[in-house]
C-alpha cells in the first residue's frame, strides 16, 4: 500500500505597505509564498505547487500575484532581505532619479 498526500508550507518573504485593493487602506501587507509538496509516506518529495500571496493585515484579504511580481516586490520591500542588489529604488540617490523630479516639461507647473 502506497500512502501519499501532500503537504502545505508558508513562507514569508516580506511585509510592504501597499494600497489594499478591497479596504483601500495603505496598510501593511505580508508577502507570502506557499509551497505545496507531493509527499510519500509522509516524506515530502517535490514541489508541485508554489503560489505567492499577498494579504492585507487590516481587513485580511488576500491576493494573488504572480511569482515575478512576488519577487518585485520583495525588492520593494527593503531590498534588504537575503536579496543581494540592496536599496536600489528607493532614495538612494537624491534628485538624480531618472523617472522622478525632473520631468522634462510635461507637466511642469512653471512653465506655465
Ligand atoms: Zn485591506
């Protein structure tokens, strides 16, 4: 007789403040990825099933998202957190940010 089954595991990877898209609360949400394991006589084997969630922790709703995204924001995050390329977006370099602050006259107020 051959038992086998499978078995959940939940990693979180990060806690980020995102705009919740059911309360609309910017509050902080935790990135998790849960992995489910085709296990054999309880042993676990492989990995058949990995999925990334985030959850809002003020109203509890949850979300998936793919796992490039996943990974996109676990950079957000603090790009801090066993990924390597730390601080890369966030105010690292002041004003010398290509896409924010000087925006070439598109929507410049004095230029009107
Ligand atoms: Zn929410």
């Amino acid at each position: 007789m051959i038992i086998f089954g499978t078995k959940g595991y939940l990693y979180q990877l990060a806690v980020l403040t995102l705009v919740c898209g059911r309360c609309g609360n910017p509050a902080a949400h935790t990135l998790r990825k849960r992995v489910t394991k085709f296990t054999l006589f309880f042993v676990p084997l492989f990995p058949f099933s990995t999925k990334y969630t985030t959850q809002c922790t003020f109203c509890g709703a949850e979300q998936q998202t793919t796992a490039a995204q996943a990974e996109q924001l676990r950079q957000q995050a603090g790009g801090g957190q066993a990924a390597p390329g730390h601080a890369a977006g966030y105010g690292a370099g002041p004003a010398t940010g290509p896409q924010y602050g000087q925006a070439h006259g598109q929507h410049n107020p004095y230029q009107n």
